[in-house]
C-alpha cells in the first residue's frame, strides 16, 4: 500500500520525529509514493459513517490514521492546513493530504505563523504580546526553485514546529474553572447545558490538546454528553482529592483529618470548600433533580469534594440513624459546621455526668486529643476488629430479619435506600456500603438473594441457610 513516508512511527519519537516529518514534508514528493485518489477514498468513506459526504476535524484526523499518517503529520494537517474550515468534502480532503500547487512559506514566514496561529486559535490575553510578531511576504522567490525550494521550507517547518511546542508549553492556557466554563459556554451551541462528541472535540482543540489526546478522550466518554461540571473534572482530572496520608496504615487518616486538614489553606483536599463548588458537587450527584440527597449520596458528595473515607464516615455517623434526605442547605450545615460543638454534660438516664469529650473542643489543646483518639479507633479498627469481623460470621437468619425490617412495603424486594440503611444496620463502613452498591450497578431493585450476594461484595460473610 502506498504511504505518504515509509517510517510513519518515527514522526511521533520524540526531537527525532520533527526532523523525519520536515523531510517527508518537503522531500517527499522525491523519494515517497503519494497515497492513490482510491486509497484516499477508502480512508474517507470508512470514517464517513452517516454518509453525508462531509468529515469534521475529529473524523479528518480519523481517516488520516486509516490511510496510515503519524499523529505529527496529522496534527500538522488538522490544525496548520484546514484555513479555518470545521468540515471537508472528499475533494477538499484529498486537496488536504496532496496541494494542487506548492504553498510552504519560507523560514520566517513560518516563524511569524506558527507564533500568530496558535495564539488566534485559542485567544487567550496571557499571550497577547505574541501578536505582535511582523509577518513576511510568503511569496518569497526562493521557494519554490527545484531542491534550494525543499530545503528553505524544511527549515521553515523546523522552525514551526519548534517555535509551536515552545509556545504551546509555556502559553497555553491554565485549566481553571473560569477558562473551563468560558469554553464550555463558547461550545455548547445549541444551549444544551451539555457537549456532545463534536462540541467536545471543538472544545479540546481551543484548549490545545492534540488529535491524538482528542481521539483518546472521545473514546473516554463512550458517546456520553457532559455537562459542565463533568466537562471540567474529565479534561482537568477531580479538583480536590483526599491527602495520600489517608493511606499511610493506622496513624495516616487521623494526621490527615487532624492537621493537615487544618492547615489546607489553598483547598486542595477540601478542608475549606467554596460554596460554588459543594451546589456544582451537589447538583451533580442529584441526578433525579429532587433538591435532596439520601445518606449514601451525601457521601458520594463528599468524595466529589476531596474527604476521605475516615472523614466521610464520621461525617455521616452524625447524621440521623433512620436515612432521611438531605438538602442542600442540610449538606452546607453539615460541612460547614462539622464537628458540632459538644455540650458540657452528658445525661445518663436523669444524672448529668462530665463530657469528657468536651476537651476536644479546646483550640489546639483538641486537635491533638482528638488525633490521639482516632489514632486509637482506627488502630483497633484495622487490626482486632478486623480480625474478629472476618472470623465471626453471622447467621443468613440475621439478615434475613434485617432484610423484611426495611422490606416496608413487603415486596419482595429492597430498593436501593434501603438495601444501604440495612447493610449499616448490619455494621459495614460506609466504605464497604459504597462498594457493594457499585458493584450490583444500576439496579433499582433486589431480592433477598441478590441482597445477600451484595452484601458479601461488601465484605461481610453470613453462615448457612
């Protein structure tokens, strides 16, 4: 099969690969076989799936690596050589792979577009001064006399390339929320309030990712849309995430929580959260729309906003034993306000007792005895307790009990509220509730069979019938 070079592979190694595609650029009409219009034709009409006759960018680059292109040549031809155009017909995609005519600017007209181009492509103020940049005339003689021609542009498109990786490294834009949602609202055309595939691709190439990286994330999503909050956590990764001293064995959760939670100024584990992010974090997880969140997905928020599992616990201990629906301003209060301040006494019966727990409320004197305490729990937790739960099982006819206790209805069958509140009800971590509901997916409903299945991909084990 005829290929436009014969080593398409090195154009993607590293230094090596901006020499080997500057020759093949400009030396290959020399020494390579051209791709046939009937080549060309099975590569579009391959990608061409709702038969229109028309490719976008993301199906261009798509038909290139069917024809065999490497990504720096494709990357070369969707972003340097489509003049602004968003779709090509097949003709204008052959025009694309083969000019009708030579049309490579010298070395320094190269230099001057390479600069001015990658800024008009995204626009962003932080490389403003780059616009300045003089252009020369590209219709300069020398290029295109036979061989001087060739190599006055290999040097030009060297330059380029070098000129656009330094500019795209030290220029491109910042993924902060305000550029993310800028974008976004620049792409999403039809006021969706979500991208689907084409707008998404559009919206990657304003934030300079490469044909390649392009491909990869559209793949990523498997024809999901998303909306902004997602759009902002898939192309930028979470905002907040717990500190990696949550897996530091028995001391780590605690010195997390206790100190560097208390230090986390610049809100990267989420110790202090905007309210802007906890309604996009909220809102999220609301997929229903209601307006309120059951206790399983008021811990499903608080991942989203970087608590650990050792806070996430606590957090939802607080919370009423029946699993009544949170709202928003409920979640605030409870993030804002947690550890709720302790009282002085305790009543026991009608006997008011000292609250020893009242000491953690004392400023730094409390951090620490509230560190020593966890430090202590979660000691016991991974280690005695742990070796008690996993030799103790208990009897399929205590479950069986806690399964037709929230059976309320007498169905037959648990949603899947209440499939969480009767595995807590059974001792499991909320940790081990999350994992046992991710793994029964999205089914609405179970039996008791199902019901016990999934309780022990939770980590409990039950005797016998």
């Amino acid at each position: 099969m005829g290929v436009t070079d014969l080593l398409p592979k090195a154009h993607d190694v590293p230094v090596l690969g901006i020499f080997t595609h500057a020759f093949a650029d400009n030396f290959g009409d020399y020494v390579f076989t051209k791709l046939s219009s009937e080549e060309l034709r099975k590569a579009f009409d391959a990608v061409d799936t709702n038969k229109n006759g028309k490719l976008d960018k993301t199906e261009i680059a798509a038909a290139l690596r069917q024809a065999g292109y490497a990504e720096r040549k494709i990357q070369h031809l969707v972003v340097e050589k489509m003049d602004g155009k968003e779709e090509l017909d097949f003709e204008g995609f052959q025009d694309l792979v083969h000019p009708k005519e030579l049309k490579g600017p010298s070395m320094a007209y190269f230099h001057s577009q390479a600069m001015r181009g990658l800024v008009m492509e995204v626009g962003f103020d932080t490389a403003g001064s780059l616009m300045e940049i003089e252009e020369t005339d590209p219709l300069d003689p020398a290029q295109y006399v036979p061989i001087l021609g060739n190599t006055v542009n290999m040097l030009g498109t060297l330059c380029n390339e070098s000129v656009g990786q330094l500019v795209h490294h030290t220029c491109g834009p910042n993924l902060t929320d305000e550029v993310l949602e800028k974008v976004f609202g620049e792409l999403d055309q039809d006021g969706s309030g979500a991208l689907d595939q084409k707008e998404l691709a559009g919206a990657l190439r304003r934030l300079w990712f490469s044909e390649s990286k392009i491909a990869s994330m559209i793949e990523a999503v498997k024809g999901k849309d998303l909306s902004c909050y997602e759009f902002k956590k898939f192309v930028r990764g979470p905002k907040y995430s717990p500190s990696l001293l949550n897996h530091v064995p028995l001391v780590g959760p605690a010195i997390s929580t206790h100190i560097v939670g208390s230090l986390d100024v610049d809100y990267k584990c989420g110790a202090h959260t905007p309210e802007k992010d906890m309604r996009e974090a909220f809102d999220h997880i609301d997929k229903s729309k209601t307006g309120k969140l059951d206790k399983t997905q008021v811990g499903d928020v608080l991942r989203e906003l970087g608590r650990s599992e050792h806070q996430i616990q606590k957090m939802l201990d607080s919370l009423p034993a029946e699993d009544t629906s949170t709202d928003f301003d409920g979640f605030k209060k409870l993030l804002q306000e947690f550890p709720a301040r302790r009282d002085f006494v305790k009543w026991i019966g009608p006997v008011p007792v000292p609250n020893p727990a009242k000491v953690h409320d004392v400023p730094l004197v409390g951090t620490f005895t509230e560190l020593a305490q966890d430090t202590l729990v979660d000691t016991y937790s991974a280690t005695a307790q742990a070796a008690l739960r996993s030799l103790r099982k208990l009897p399929i006819g205590d479950l069986k009990a806690k399964f037709d206790q929230f059976d309320k209805d007498k169905s037959g069958k648990l949603e899947k509220p209440e499939q969480a509140q009767a595995m807590r009800s059974l001792g499991l971590y909320e940790s081990e509730v999350k994992k046992a509901l991710d793994h029964a997916g999205d089914k609405a409903s179970m039996n008791f069979d199902e019901f016990v299945d999934m309780v022990r991909n939770g980590g409990r084990w039950f005797t016998a019938r």
